[in-house]
C-alpha cells in the first residue's frame, strides 16, 4: 500500500509519532504513552496505541507490550 500523504497532514504527523514511539524501549513507550494522555487526552492515547499496533500487525512482528 503505497498511499501518498500530504506530508503537512496530521496523518504524517501521526504515523511519524507512531513510528518514532515504536522504535522506544518499552519502559520510554510506556512513560511516553502515559504523558500523551496527561497532555491530550486518553482519546489521543487509544489513538496513538491503535496505530501501534495497527504498525506492529502490519510488519508481521510480535506483538509488543504496550
């Protein structure tokens, strides 16, 4: 799937968070995950987290700890 995204979208914004958040230790992960739902809200947590492992599914690895 080779969609093109505005790379001024929030979309890119928010797969290159997911990204980023993915390559984490689980430790840093975690911390980061709970820091998001200080700061914008659990809704932007789930979301964050549902990219995670939309990411993780998608490059068939283990399904990391969350």
């Amino acid at each position: 799937m080779n969609e093109k995204i505005d790379t001024n979208s929030e979309e890119w914004r928010h797969k290159c968070e997911v990204r980023a958040v993915a390559n984490m230790p689980l430790q840093k992960r975690r911390e980061f995950l709970a820091l998001v739902q200080e700061k914008r809200g659990l809704d932007a947590r789930l979301r964050l987290q549902e990219g995670l492992t939309e990411l993780w599914n998608t490059k068939n690895t283990t399904q990391m700890t969350l």
